[in-house]
C-alpha cells in the first residue's frame, strides 16, 4: 500500500446522508472515495470526475463502478496483508442490480475503515 488510508467516515452516516439529500452526497462520496483509491493504489486510469459524470449520466456505470471498486478493494487488502474478501466485487454486483447501491457504499466505506484502523 503506497499510501495510508486517512478517511474513516462512519457508514451508516454515508448511508443517511445520501438517503436525506437524495443522493447528491452519494456523488460526493463516489469523488472522494474515488480520489483516495487512487492515491492508495497509484492508478492513473482512476479520474473520480469522470466517475461521477458517468454516474450520472448512464445509471448502469454503477454497477460496473461498484464491481470495479470492488476488486480494487480486494487489490488494497492484499497488499495491507490482512483477510481478503474475494467475494466482495461479486456482491457489490448483485447489489447494484438490486438497486441497493447505498449498502455498497456502506460496505465499502466499513472496509476502507478496517484497513485505516488496521483490522
């Protein structure tokens, strides 16, 4: 891991906070996740704007970024050297198609926390 991971945000607050302002945090939070995943696994083909601009122009790009993010996830427990969740791009899919987005968010953020604090 080339970078330490520095944004511990409370999950259920990601969830809240995108079911109250009708997801305009969610896009907020796709930006920012986006831009710490790059930084931590040092990919030049991550551009959080351009994620978020094809988050909101073709709501399928979701379900693809929810799958992607997740085997980037996997990539960053590797390296941290602790558990890695195999399953976890196939379920962020089966989410996505479920329209349960925001419990991806969620999951997400819950794992990028466990490696900050490292669990």
């Amino acid at each position: 891991m080339q970078q330490r991971i520095t944004s511990v945000r409370s999950p259920a607050a990601v969830v809240v906070l995108s079911l109250l302002t009708c997801h305009i945090y969610s896009l907020y939070w796709i930006f920012s996740f986006a831009s710490e995943m790059k930084n931590i696994i040092r990919r030049d083909d991550i551009s959080p704007g351009l994620e978020v601009l094809f988050c909101i122009l073709c709501f399928p790009y979701v379900i693809y970024w929810s799958y992607r993010y997740g085997e980037y996830i996997k990539d960053v427990q590797a390296e941290a050297g602790v558990h890695v969740d195999n399953e976890l791009p196939v379920l962020f899919l089966i989410m996505s198609f479920m329209c349960l987005f925001v419990v991806n968010m969620a999951i997400m953020q819950s794992k990028m926390n466990d490696l900050a604090s490292g669990d």
